[in-house]
C-alpha cells in the first residue's frame, strides 16, 4: 500500500462516489476500483460498501479511514520541515485608558498587517505608573502615557534617568461627553454649577479628587455631588448611555465612535489644563521596524484626530 493510494482513498470516501472521484483525481474509474480491490486484499479487509448511488464505509473501513487521515496529517507535517516557517510579529504596548489609543492600534494593525500574518499584540490599558513600568520590564515595547502639562518637566527627568525615550504625541484640555439628550447638551455654556447636580463617571483608578482635578482644572473644588467609579472602559460606555443626567471628562475621542453611541462633546470653560500624550519606549528597540512603523502611525493618527475634534467642538 502506498501514500498515493491512501490519499486516493480519502478522496472517494470525502465523495462517497468512486465516479465522483474520478473526476477530481483525473483518474479512470476502473483504475481507482482496481485500486480499491488491491489495498483490500493486502489489508484483508473491506473498506466500502458498494450502493447505487455511490460508496459507504464499512465498519472497517471507518477504521481505516481514521488511521489513513492520522497519515494524512503527518504528511503534511514532514512537508513544511524544509519550508522557512513565516515570521510571527510579537509586541506589546501599554496604553492609558483613552479611546483613541484603542482605535489607533486597531487602525494601525489593519494597515500594516494582511489577514493572515502571525500576530502576538499584548495591549495593556493601564495608568501611566504602570504603563512606564511594563515599558522599563519589556512587557511591552510601546507606551502611551498622560499627564497634566505641569508634571511634563517631571516626567521627562524621571524618564531619562529610567532610560526611557520618550516623544510628544498629543496635547489637549479635556471634553465633556455625555447623550445628546442630556440637559445640558443644548447650553452654549456649562458652567461649574451645571455639573454638580448631574452624575460623573470616572476611571476607578483616579478615585482622588485631586488627582481628578489636576487633568481638568485644580482650583474646581465641590464637584461633583455624585460619581460613579469604572474599571473596564467598556462600562462607562454602557453607563453614559443607559442612566439619564451622566457625563464624563474625556480626552479627543473618534468622532465616529461617538455618534455611534448617541453621543455629543462639549468644550468647557471649567478645563484650563493641558494635558499631554506621551509616546515611551525603551532605546534598544528602536531598531525594531514594526515599532518604529507602529509610532509613524499613531503620530498620524494623534494629528488627525486633533484636526477632526477641533473642526466639530468648533460647530457647538
């Protein structure tokens, strides 16, 4: 018996037709019966059933169909030995808890990557303590850190003396996102004593009011009266939509993500800090191509983004 008659076999049994078969091997249909008969007598067994309409399996040949595709597959395995396997892309990034990071990745991914390239992406949504931390462990390769524009100096310092690069990637004052139907929505505009009847959704690990304020405004003191702590940012989605009178403080998000959502931004008068992106990472791996081709990208994407939500918050 040899591996051509065993693949022939697997064929008419996948066909249920030695006819069938046939066609598909090029094969004459007596050649493949005589084929049959052959590997029957060498096993002494009986593999199909003859019918009318085509072949069955005997309980036989059940058996040695499972065996013969166990063969099958091996094949194959001892085939790719000599083939140069395809490279497997592995990268980590740690990002702070903002839409845009989310989108950008995924945006960057389907640009550089076809369907069926080997991938391995951590991505981390984190704080900037720990983003800076799995950056200096090389848990992740990439980070995308925030802070108010007045911890820049600090950060930098703390930065260099770590090792760590690090490049502007985008500066802003925080927005309001809330429903189009909250009250105040239609208010041209929203003054600090607006809010404090209204409920704020904030990320859990920001549960000081300090460390809240010190991204929007530090002199805002009292606000608000209620608030709602998250830990996974799918929630506060879900939050804002479903409880009437929520709102949250947000950085540039995709404007498509929030008309999805039945959402609207405002600026605000209360957000006077600027609040910086900072891309991290360590020196050494600069000389790998796919991170440097991911940074190119999210800098395009930071400045367009930018360019988007300045054009809408400037028709509100």
């Amino acid at each position: 018996m040899t591996l051509q008659q065993i693949s022939d076999i697997l064929t008419i049994a996948r066909e249920g037709s030695i006819t069938k078969a046939s066609r598909i091997l090029f094969r004459a249909q007596p050649n493949l019966s005589n084929m049959i008969r052959e590997v029957e007598t060498e096993l002494q067994i009986t593999i199909f059933n003859r019918t009318p309409s085509g072949v069955t399996l005997t309980p036989q040949g059940e058996q040695f169909i499972a065996y013969a595709n166990d063969i099958a597959v091996q094949m194959e395995n001892l085939k790719r030995i000599g083939q140069t396997p395809e490279k497997t892309y592995s990268i980590g990034i740690s990002v702070c808890r903002a839409s845009y990071c989310v989108r950008a990745v995924s945006d960057w991914m389907n640009h550089t990557f076809d369907s069926n390239q080997k991938l391995s992406l951590h991505l981390h949504e984190t704080n900037t303590e720990e983003a800076i931390e799995q950056v200096l462990s090389k848990e992740s390769a990439l980070g995308i850190i925030r802070m108010p524009s007045f911890y820049e100096n600090y950060y930098r310092q703390q930065l260099e003396s770590k090792g760590l690069c690090c490049e502007h990637l985008m500066d802003f004052t925080m927005m309001l996102i809330l429903r189009t139907d909250h009250p105040l929505a239609s208010l041209p505009i929203i003054r600090q004593e607006d809010l404090y009847h209204y409920t704020e959704i904030v990320h859990g690990d920001q549960q000081s009011l300090a460390l809240s304020m010190a991204h929007i405004n530090p002199l805002l003191q009292g606000i608000p009266s209620r608030r709602i702590y998250v830990y996974d940012r799918g929630s506060q989605i879900d939050l804002l939509q479903r409880l009437p009178g929520t709102y949250m403080w947000v950085s540039p998000i995709p404007l498509d993500m929030v008309d999805s959502y039945g959402m609207c931004i405002r600026s605000c008068p209360l957000s006077t800090v600027i609040n910086l992106d900072l891309l991290i990472w360590q020196k050494e791996t600069m000389e790998n191509h796919i991170l440097h081709n991911c940074i190119d990208f999210l800098r395009q994407y930071a400045t367009s983004l930018q360019a988007h939500t300045a054009k809408r918050l400037s028709k509100t």
